[in-house]
C-alpha cells in the first residue's frame, strides 16, 4: 500500500516535470518560430508588451522581420537572430519575388515578406530612389528602381504630343510615393542593362503602385520584357483607354 502510493508521488512529480519539458520542445519543433511585432511605419521589430507598439502592431516571424529589413528595438531587446543565421537568411530567399511565389495577381503579394525601403527621390514617372537599411547582400543601401511592367509617357514617347503627359506621371507618382515607406517585390530579372534595380513597389496598404500607375492611365504596360502580372497590367491598360482616364483621355 506505501509503496503504491509513493509511485503514485513519483509519477505525479515526474509528470510535473515532464509537461513543461514538453511543451518547451513542442514550441521548439512548431516550426522554430518566433513571433515578434511590427508598426506599419517603424523600423524596429518589438516584444508584444513594448510600449512602441500603441499605434499599431502587426505580428510576423523574427525571419520575416530580419528579411524586411526590421532591426531589433533597443527598449524592449526582443530575441534577435545570431549574425550567421542573419547573414544566411540575406543570402537565401531574402528578396521576395513573385514569379517564384508563383503569384497570380499583384494584389496577392505578402508585403510582410518584401523589403522595406524609403523613398528619397524621384526621377519620372516609372523611376524612384529608394534608400534600404539593413539591405540584404544583392542590394545596395540607396538603389534606383525602374517600376517593372509600366512605361510613363516621357520615356516612351519622346518626340510625340503624348509627352505632354509625362508631366503628370511625374507628379502622380512623387506625390504618391516621396517620403514614403514602401516594400519591394521583384520578378525574373533584379536589375536592367543600367542596373537599376527593377521592382514592384507596394505601399505601406498593401497595394501594388506600378498596377496603379497603369489603371489610372498615367502609363501603359510595358510588355517588351515578360513579367509575372502582364496579363493582369494590359487588362489595367485596355480599361483605363475604354475608361479614357489619364493620357488616354487626352488630358489630366
Ligand atoms: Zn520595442
């Protein structure tokens, strides 16, 4: 009967013991992630409690956060990756691109997985600076970007009246995007014969800018060179001539 009841004890401690231990490596195993959080405008990936994230908070994997550019907050000192683990993840997959992830439309793209970057200049219509902290090994930390799959006027069409346009290209787009952050996907090709940087630039809501430069008619879509959403970008094209907006429209 006493011996009973001390298994009994034993078991009860063991198992004690053992449920923790289980969940410890359950929580290892489930994939080896670790969650950290984000606000939609910094530059510092945070703890869940820091006080960094009253405005906002998205939650994405410490690999997501490091691949994006996100440093670690210097307040609330969440987990960060070992220099090697980092350095690997910049070299391996760090640029999302959308013809690998196999993309159907532009509005699919997860920008949590892109790059994040700055916007600190501004050429024409379908040509941004861009400054990038913490870039990855294929990007430098200021790059220009040629919009993949759209043309602006003024680059197209140099001698002709739709120039004109270019103009307003111009001016859409650095009212949309200077001093902005944005996030960077990119397709088959990182960079053009100039070697700038070729990419799609989403905005901190998600959406696709080069799609938006197409359907509101302040470029057209540029096929010269396969892209991952060419159909879906002369479609915008085709509805913003029927439509007449922008330089289909023969006017602002
Ligand atoms: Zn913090």
């Amino acid at each position: 009967m006493k011996g009973r009841v001390k298994n009994k004890i034993i078991l009860f401690l063991v198992s004690l013991f053992l449920i923790p231990v289980a969940g410890f490596l359950l929580s290892q195993t489930a994939g080896g992630e670790t969650t950290v959080y984000v606000t939609s405008t910094g530059e510092k990936y945070h703890r869940e409690d820091c006080r960094s994230l009253r405005r906002s908070k998205i939650a994405l994997s410490l690999e997501d956060a490091v691949r994006s550019g996100y440093g670690p907050c210097s307040s609330c000192k969440p987990p960060e990756l070992s220099g090697d683990a980092a350095a690997a993840l910049s070299r391996i997959g760090g640029l999302y691109r959308v013809n690998a992830a196999a993309l159907s439309s532009s509005a699919a793209a997860d920008i949590y997985q892109m790059v994040k970057a700055e916007v600190v200049g501004h050429v024409d219509g379908d040509t941004v600076r861009v400054r990038i902290p913490n870039p990855p090994a294929e990007l430098g930390a200021v790059e220009t970007i040629r919009l993949i799959g759209v043309d602006t006027p003024e680059t197209v069409h140099p001698n002709r009246p739709v120039e004109t346009f270019g103009k307003e290209a111009s001016d859409f787009t650095k009212s949309r995007l200077l001093n902005q952050t944005v996030y960077l996907a990119f397709d088959w090709d990182l960079r053009d014969r100039y070697g700038r940087l070729l990419a799609y630039i989403y905005t901190a809501e998600g959406r696709c800018f080069n799609a938006s430069l197409v359907g509101e008619g302040y470029g057209h879509a540029y096929t010269r060179f396969s892209f991952q959403f060419m159909d879906e970008f002369r479609a915008l094209e085709q509805q913003a001539r029927r439509d007449k907006r922008g330089l289909w429209g023969g006017g602002p």
